[in-house]
C-alpha cells in the first residue's frame, strides 16, 4: 500500500523551479508579503508547504499555463 505524505515540503530551489523564477525571486516575493510564509524546520533550514504553494496558485487571478491543448496552437 502507498502512503500519502501529509506534507511535502518544497525547497526554495524547487519553489523557483516551479515558477521559473530564480531564487531570489522568491525570497523577493516573499519579503513583498503576497507569497506563502515559509516554515522554518530548524536550524537554517526553511522550507514551503506544497498546499501552502498550491492555495497561493489557486488565488492567483492570472493563474499559471503549464500546458496549452494542440488547439490553441494553431
């Protein structure tokens, strides 16, 4: 049987991945207040909740293509 983690959690390198953005972009966002709060795991380690990330896309009103149908290729 598979077990579902409860939490993923993303580091900052993942985060800028994900938007294709460079890392500073996301500490930029960050400290701008519009982007999820990151969760401290201890020490200088820092980390983003996937859902965190995931509700932030949700409400974002342009919102992010990560693929187009042939369709609209043409």
């Amino acid at each position: 049987m598979n077990a579902v983690p409860m939490n993923t959690y993303l580091a900052v390198e993942q985060v800028a991945v994900r938007f294709s953005v460079s890392k500073d972009t996301i500490w930029r966002w960050r400290r701008e207040g519009d982007f999820p709060k990151p969760v401290k795991l201890g020490g200088r380690t820092t980390r983003w909740r996937l859902s965190d990330i995931e509700d932030w896309e949700a409400q974002c009103p342009c919102g992010f293509i990560t693929s187009l149908p042939l369709s609209a290729a043409i």
